[in-house]
C-alpha cells in the first residue's frame, strides 16, 4: 500500500513539476504552495512508513519472544456439498427445511422439478448458515435421506482479513490528512492537485471495503448445496413390471379403446338428438296424413281389352 501511495505522488508530483516549467514567472507563489503540498503528502507518506516499519519491527519482536504470543480469531471460508437420494423428494425437503430452520440458516435458491402427474423427482436448494454450526448442518443433513456424495472445502482467510483491515485504517488515516492539506490549500492549482489524490485514495478505500465486506460475510456463513433426486425402481421390480406389461398393456389399451368409442358414439348421438326431434314434430303427422290419402284413393280397375 506504501509503495503505491509513493508512486501516485511522485507522478502527481512530476506532473505538477512539468506543468510548473511551462507557466510564466508570475505563477511562483503558486508552485512554491504546491510544492509545499508535497513535501507535506511526502511527510505524511514517510510517517506512514516509518509507523508501519514500527509495527513490523514490533511484530517480529513479539514473534521472537515464545512467552506470548498473539491470539486473534480464525476466519475460514467453508463450503459443502451433499447428493441425497429417497423414495418421496417432497418429504426429503420437508426435513432438510426443518434442519435449516433449527440451525437458523436461509435458504438463498431452489430449484425443483416434477413428473406428469405433479410429484417432485428432484430438488436442488442451496443454503447459508452460520459457520460456527457449519459441520454440525452437514451431519443432520447427511442422516435427512440416503447419502450419495458428500464433500467439504474450507479456505483459511485469516491473513487477508487481517491485512484488507489494516489497510482500511490506514487508508482512512491517510484521507483525513489529505483532508486536511485541503483546507490549508491557499491557491486553485494546489486545491486541484490536492483533490486529484483525494480522489485515488477515496476509490481505493472504497474497494478494499468491498473486498472486507465480501470476506465478512462469506466468514459469517457458510454455503451448502443439496441435491435430492428420487430413487429408482429396483431391478426386480423392473422385470415383473416387463412380464406384466403384455397383458396389462392389452387390457388397459382395451378398455381405452371402449371409452374412446362410447364417447364417440355419445357425440353421435348428442349432435342427432335436435334433428331427431324436429322430425318427430313435423314429419309424424306428415306420413300419417300421406298415409291416410292412400287408403281414401279408390282401387284402379283393369283396363279392358
């Protein structure tokens, strides 16, 4: 972090030294202000260095003496995976959620997926609990159904919490003294300058407090995912399924063959029913008026010879 506070002001501190030769002679008043600006950034630089030298050295002495040494918190990254297998998914998820629920975790995605007739036959969930019951989840999960596959990664991130904290202090000690050379700045160029490097320094703060965020909340919980998919039909009940299949197949197509033309028949007869009754009320009494006229005719007589 010294390092690159030192290259960002030597830069600023060469562009102002070029800026400065091209202007005219009635500008020195200024660039004397810059420069002492400068040289007050440069102090502030060294004083930061000569702190955390101090520090380092005082590390060191700690590290040497075995009487004492330093006790600070472990932070650890913990991931686990498990693969479950069960007769009835939907009950199988019903006991992971009451083990998230007692572990006070989240359930943060799921996914799940059902046949034909609406029964699940695979569930994905991925959940987030509090890393101090981290192993504790895995094993009451692990007796939820049937353990295919089980796996478990932890990342031991104690350094970089450490260091991205350390920097953050020192980041926003160092924005309060530019803060300050800011409002002691007498001229326009310096009061630019000035900003330019409150505006580096402000960004890269911003980033290493993102950086710590990220690492305090993948340290305060941890990340399981599950996967739950039906269990398959044993082979033997496979083959008596396949000996059946001849004559449960026959019948069963038999008897959707019936329902098929019963129904189709019943369409018929629906869709001819309204005909059917117009001609009982207009052509009943039609033939039985033609039927009448035929009997009143008289009989022909044979023709003679």
């Amino acid at each position: 972090m010294t390092a690159t506070l030192m290259t960002g002001l030597a830069a600023c501190s060469s562009a102002s030294d070029s800026g400065a030769d091209g202007d005219s002679a009635g500008s020195q008043p200024e660039i004397a202000a810059s420069e002492g600006s400068e040289r007050e950034l440069s102090a502030e630089s060294k004083a930061s260095d000569s702190l955390t030298d101090d520090s380092d050295v005082a590390g060191d002495a700690s590290a040497s003496s075995p009487a004492r040494p330093p006790a600070f918190e472990r932070h650890v990254i913990s991931n686990g995976t498990v693969s479950l297998v069960s007769d009835d998914v939907a009950q199988a998820r019903r006991d992971v959620q009451r083990i998230v629920d007692a572990q006070q975790g989240t359930i943060s995605e799921e996914n799940t997926e059902t046949d034909d007739e609406g029964t699940a036959t695979y569930s994905r969930l991925v959940i987030r609990v509090p890393s101090s019951s981290f192993a504790a989840t895995m094993l009451a999960l692990e007796k939820a159904a049937e353990v295919r596959t089980s796996h478990i990664s932890s990342e031991d991130v104690t350094t970089q919490v450490i260091d991205t904290d350390v920097r953050v202090r020192a980041q926003e000690g160092s924005l309060r003294r530019v803060e300050q050379l800011l409002a002691r700045a007498s001229s326009l160029k310096e009061i630019i300058w000035i900003e330019s490097q409150l505006t580096s320094r402000q960004a890269e703060l911003d980033s290493l407090k993102s950086q710590q965020a990220w690492l305090s909340d993948q340290t305060s919980d941890s990340t399981i995912t599950i996967d739950i998919e039906r269990k398959q039909a044993p082979e033997a009940d496979k083959k008596k399924d396949g000996d059946d299949a001849g004559f449960l197949a026959g019948l069963k197509g038999g008897m959707k063959a019936l329902g098929g033309f019963a129904t189709a028949m019943a369409t018929i007869v629906g869709a001819l029913l309204p005909f059917a009754i117009v001609l009982a009320i207009f052509g009943l009494p039609l033939w039985m008026l033609v039927r009448r006229s035929a009997r009143r005719r008289p009989p022909k007589q044979p023709a003679t010879p």
